[in-house]
C-alpha cells in the first residue's frame, strides 16, 4: 500500500520562450512586490544581464553568492533580504543558485522567482533544496511546503551554456526513471499521482535516449533547436514533475546514495552533481542485476560523454576506497534504503566493481567546458 505522499506539482507560474524576462517586472508589480533581492552567480548574472529589463518600479538589489549551498550561507543572505525588507527572492544561475534562492526565501518567508540560466537539473521545480558544507560535502536536503512562485526559462542563455552543463542534466533527468522505478517496485497499489509521476519518468528517459545527442549539438552551435527545448524542458520541467507528483516515490534512490559517496573526495568535487548521478545509475543497475539495462546506458553514455568509471571521476580504483565509498553509500541517512531491498557492504563494492570492468567502447569525445 502506498503511504500518505503530499503532491506539490508545479511553480504557480511557468514560462520557457525566447524574451520571457520581459513579463517580469510586470508579473512582480502584479504580485504587489516593491522590493526584490536577485541571488546570483557572477557567471550566471553576466549570461543574463543584457536580458534582464529595467525595473523602473521595483526596489531591486543584487548579491552574489559563495560558493555553496550551505546554512552559513543560507543565513547571510536572509539576514541581508530582511534588512532590505525585501518582499521576493529572485534566483539567477544553476543548480546551487536555486537552491540557495529558495532557502532563503522560505527562511524569509516571501515568495520565489527563479530564472535558470542553466538546464543542469531540476532544481528550479521543486520545493526543496540540497544543502552542502562550506567545502562542498553534501549534507541533507530540506523540503518546503511552498513550491516556487514563478520560473522563467530563457532559451538562448542555455543555448550558450557549456556542454557540461546540459549533459549533467541529462545525466540527473536520467535518473528519474531508475530510481522511481526502483521506489515503486512491489507495490501492490499505485495512486494515481504515482502513476502521473512514474509515467513522466518514463517520459524523461525516452526523451533524453532520443534526444540529448542532437541537443549537445545544438549547444555547441549556440543553436535553439527543437532537440535543444525538448531537453531543457525534460530537465527541468518534466524532471520537476516525478518528484512534485511523487513524492517519495518520484525522487531519489541508490543512483544519488553514490553520488553522496562520491562528494566526500575532493577528486570529485569539480565534477557536476549530474556527472555523479549518472554514474550512480550505473551502480544501482548492477545493484538490481539489471546488467542489460546498464550495458544500454553504458553504450548511450559513451555517446553523450557521461562518466563511466571511476577513473573518469578523478579517482583511483583501490580497495579501500570502495570500502568507503560503499560506507558513505549505506549510511542509515542515505535514500539507498528507500528501496525495497537491503544491500550490506560488499553488495555496493561488487556493484561498483561490475561497472567498472564491464566492457566499454570507444566513447565520444564532448570535452569539459
């Protein structure tokens, strides 16, 4: 039987079009805003500037963010939204920008507007945020009960995006459909929001096997492409949706347990969060003994450039790392026991050991942005 899931959809307002920051002013003024803070990256701004319109009646004030998702940083920019007395947050940037955006406006208690310059993941969907330590380890992740106000998606700054980028989104959107696969296996009983949230799962991973090597094209031409939207879109919107309609059902699983395990090496820590989902896949594949879906993936990865190996992650492959790694994976914390099986230790090293020697081919060369 399905336990009690609590179903947060959707951002009340969503938009992905060439020229939407153009409805901004006039939404905030609708929503009785006077004073916004704008969160931002100092890449992120810089890619957004020259179509950000003016905000003639709107008290407007910008601050760039350190480095990380992180509760020291979560309290100073509320400290400073509070003293501007600023009634929405606006987030400008990636993944962690989102993040931290949406912290501060739950701390605050004012809405927020999210404008992702980046289709990395899903982060400006859904209400919660991934919270790491000042050096970049992964914490936990904290829910909302409010979903994002608005997010506005402007096309031509993620066209000129790095490919890394994108393809780490591919990798994190990929990861819906296996671990939702892996939440809802044995039930008995499926409501009907599980249903939507595993059917668009699905979506996602047939979109992103048909699409992301004509998308990653797109991006390195700078084009706006059909392929180009539909990922963007399956990233962050469709992405949003598994998690938003299922709850715990629609969101993460053993894929993100290895990439937690994975964030405690600095080797790791210029890698994408999606880079070290995908690789997680891998892993939770061998796991399930789902060797032909993973020789799939692996054949798609090599395709698109997404890691396959641990040597690709900027790690040496000895026994006492995957000892630790496969720790860290089954910390008693870690969503690897949202699954309905129970794995010990060596389980997770032999896992990671099936990944990395089965067979590979010659892989794609994308490069690193």
């Amino acid at each position: 039987m399905v336990k009690n899931i609590k179903v947060q959809a959707s951002p009340s307002y969503y938009a992905c079009e060439i020229g939407v920051y153009d409805r901004l002013p006039s939404l905030l003024i609708e929503g009785k805003v006077k004073r916004a803070l704008f969160i931002h990256g100092k890449k992120s701004l810089e890619a957004a500037r020259e179509h950000l319109p003016s905000f003639d009646h709107i008290e407007t004030y910008f601050e760039q963010y350190v480095e990380e998702c992180s509760i020291s940083e979560i309290e100073r920019l509320t400290k400073l939204g509070s003293t501007k007395c600023c009634d929405v947050i606006i987030g400008i940037g990636g993944g962690k920008v989102m993040d931290l955006a949406k912290s501060v406006a739950n701390e605050m208690n004012v809405p927020v507007v999210l404008l992702p310059t980046l289709a990395s993941q899903c982060a400006a969907w859904t209400p919660l945020s991934v919270i790491y330590s000042d050096t970049g380890d992964y914490i936990k992740y904290t829910t909302f009960l409010k979903n994002p106000w608005m997010v506005l998606v402007e096309p031509t700054i993620i066209a000129s995006s790095p490919v890394s980028y994108l393809r780490a989104g591919i990798g994190d959107t990929l990861a819906k459909w296996y671990e939702a696969k892996a939440l809802t296996k044995g039930l008995d009983y499926m409501r009907v929001p599980v249903k939507l949230s595993l059917q668009t799962a699905n979506l996602c991973q047939e979109l992103i096997l048909k699409e992301s090597e004509q998308a990653l094209e797109a991006l390195t031409k700078k084009e706006v492409t059909p392929s180009l939207l539909t990922i963007i879109e399956t990233n962050i919107m469709a992405g949003g949706l598994v998690g938003g309609l299922g709850d715990d059902y629609g969101r993460i699983a053993a894929a993100h347990s290895i990439h937690n395990a994975l964030t405690q090496f600095e080797e790791t820590h210029h890698f994408l969060h999606g880079e070290k989902v995908a690789y997680g896949i891998l892993v939770q594949l061998a796991l399930e003994g789902e060797l032909e879906e993973m020789e799939e993936l692996l054949s798609f990865y090599e395709q698109v450039g997404l890691p396959v190996s641990l040597k690709e992650l900027g790690l040496t492959e000895d026994d006492e790392l995957l000892e630790r790694i496969a720790s860290k994976t089954l910390h008693p914390s870690e969503s690897i026991h949202f699954m309905n099986q129970s794995f010990t230790t060596t389980e997770v090293v032999h896992g990671i050991q099936t990944v990395e020697t089965y067979k590979k081919i010659e892989k794609k060369e994308w490069g690193r942005d």
